[in-house]
DNA sequence: CATTTCGCTCAACGTGTGTTGACTCAACGA
DNA sequence: TCGTTGAGTCAACACACGTTGAGCGAAATG
C-alpha cells in the first residue's frame, strides 16, 4: 500500500510545494474577501498549516498579499488603434471567462488598501499608455483613460459585484456590444473590422 | 463676551446636532478609508465625542455604516432612451464634480464589504431596470447593464482610484466623449442632439 | 553514525477593535 | 424647588488579529 509518492520529497521540492499551496490559499481568500477580511490564519488553515509557518515563509501579511495580488502585466506593442482595440476586446473576453485570481486579489481590494490601490493605478496607468500612443490626436490621453475605465467597470461589474446581466451574458455578446463603443471612444466612429473577437 | 448661541440649547435640538455631527465624521472617514479601517473611535474623534456614545446613537457599526453610506436614488422616470442618456451624462456631469459623501462611502467598500456590496448592486439594478425600459430591443438588459458599467468605470477611476487624467479633465469633456459612446451602447448610433450637458 | 540544518508546530504576547455598564451632571417637568 | 430624564463620559471587557520565539523531529551532510 505504499505509493511511490510516499516516500519523502526532497527538501527544496517540498518548500517550493507548500508555499504554492500557501499563496493559492492566499490568493483564494484574497480574491474572495479582500485584504482586511482576509486573515492569515485563514489562510493558513486553507492551506494546511501552521499560522506562524505563513509568516516564516512570506514575513508579513502585506508581502504576502503583495506576492499574491500580482498583476499579470498585458502585452500589445505599439500596435494600432484598430488593433489594439481587437486586442482589448480579447482580453476582455478572456476576462470574461476566468480572470486569473492574483488580478482578481488586487482590484478586490484596490478601493480600500492602499498598497493595493498603488499597483491598480500603476496597471491602468500603463494600459492608458498604451492606448493614447495608438490612439494619437487633441485628447489622446482622456480618450484612453475613458477606454480603461470601460473596460474597468464591465470587469468590476462582472467579477466583483456579479451583476446577473453580466454573468449570464456570453462574452462574445458583450465583447460585440462594448467593441463599437469603445471605437467610438477610440475617435474612428464606424466601419473597420467586424466586432467580435 | 457672552453670544446669544452660548444660551444652551433644548435637548432635541442638541440631540439633533451631535447626531448629525457624527453622521458627518461617520461619511468622511467611511468615504476615505472604507468599512473596515473606519474605526468607531476615529469617528468619534473626529466628531469630538466619546466612542461609547456613537454606540449609544447608531447601536453598532453596521448600523452607523448604514445610515451614512446611503445612496441617493437617482430620478429620471419613464423616459425616452435619447433624454435617459442625456440625463445619465448630467448627473455623471454631477459625479466629476462632487459626489455625496455618502455614495462614496458606499461606493468605497462596495467591493470588501458584504452590506455594501448589497446596496451598490440594489442601486446598480434600479440604474439598469431604467435604462432597459428606455432602450428596448434585442438584448435591452445587456445594454442597459453595460451602459450602467460604463458609468460606474468612469466614477470609480475618478473619485476612488483618482486617475489624473480623469481628474484633470474638465466633466464637459469627459460627458461629451463619453456621451456617443453610451448612444452607441444605447442602440442609436449617430445624429440626436448634441452632446454637451 | 554524529551533527547540523531546516520545515514545521505550539503557545503565547501585545495591540486594537466593537461593545457594554456604571456613573456624572445639566436640562426638564410638576 | 425637587425628583426625573437623558445626553455624554469613563473604564473596562472579550475577542480576534498579526506577529514572535522556543522547541520538535526528520532530512541533509560529513
């Protein structure tokens, strides 16, 4: 009856196994509650282990939610307008789906911890750089800006409060419905590529 | 040296006062920092009274959160699409310049907060039955939700994460670009009236 | 095998929190 | 004027939290 895998893992390979345990709780229970409600101890027991164990591995809570709460930065050079409006729809899209948890970590928490406010900023910030260096003309920035939001709010509204329309919706649907929009937004009204990504 | 107001005042007027003078403090530091990092001692404080007595007033936090986090409902009965839209972008218009204290507190813990969460989707849900009414069509709900995540991007990134493109812009600007693209989400693409508030 | 290293647990500390009950004192009503 | 009411304070409780240091036992190392 004894497995293989029962023999005992080497020690490298064992820490490097509990802490990706450790940090999928966290970002589990991040994602879920938020930073405040989130407690260590919690996230130690989802994880099976010892509160203080938590700590040894990470130092304190705050860099553990920083570990946990990365942000995956976006690709898209500098690409064109049209294209990059594709691009965001499809990421968008894949949003729609499953956003991997570490984003959702973040932005659960980005309106009241502060940290978690920071790195916000900084993700949109660098989409709106990308976008106005596509986007180009007079108000190229607040265009992009406007673009983020967009994007934000569909993501908040579907991942975080769960608005049903949202939820029930298929993303091809809301990706063909925000997609003129967001051209509008762009400042190339109509026509160009069919909207669905 | 002895000013008519030093007169003490009648019980139900002094009641009044410090009552409203806490539900002040309470809707500054609940818009700030959100439920959690709101301490009823701070409010206290920072309403020059004993924490005892706020417990006395509002009988416990979630109370006091719900009496100062309430949003006011928005007008605008049953209207054309074109005027709802219209009307959206001037009470956004509104929004960029100064929300009520407590629709930010509200809006500030919608994500981390339970109770929260509750109300910001109650006043997203009656947003969106408006705006479904006035659309029609096809997909009316989806649209009408979209619509309502649109606004609901714009007002996060300016009053809450405070975007300095979105907070530089003057509201006109950003109500005349965002204005064509909520028609588009809308279903009626160009034409209509122009799109200044 | 002897010794060191290290993953992990246990028990506890200190602190900040929401909340409570007894108390003080000025405004009120008869 | 005298007893009653009620606004407001004070000190404290109970609890949950992040964090720490000592200790145990098995893996690594020679």
């Amino acid at each position: 009856m004894r497995a293989v895998s029962d023999r005992p893992l080497p020690r490298a390979e064992r820490r490097r196994r509990t802490e990706e345990r450790i940090l999928g709780a966290a970002r589990a229970l991040f994602a879920e509650v938020g930073f405040e409600r989130a407690t260590i101890r919690a996230v130690a027991a989802a994880a099976g282990v010892d509160p203080a164990l938590v700590m040894q591995y990470f130092g304190s809570k705050r860099e553990l939610f920083a570990r946990a709460a990365q942000v995956a930065p976006e690709p898209g050079a500098g690409l064109g307008p049209d294209e990059l409006v594709r691009q965001l729809l499809r990421t968008l899209n894949l949003k729609m789906g499953e956003l991997p948890q570490g984003s959702l970590a973040m932005m659960r928490s980005m309106l009241t911890h502060p940290e978690a406010a920071d790195s916000a900023r900084a993700a949109l910030r660098d989409q709106i750089d990308r976008l106005a260096a596509a986007v180009q003309g007079e108000d190229a920035r607040l265009r992009a800006a406007l673009m983020t939001a967009v994007v934000l709010g569909a993501t908040v509204g579907h991942h975080l409060l769960e608005l049903p329309e949202l939820r029930e919706a298929p993303p091809e649907r809301i990706a063909g419905l925000l997609g003129p929009a967001l051209r509008v937004l762009a400042g190339r009204p109509a026509g160009g590529p069919a909207d669905d990504a």
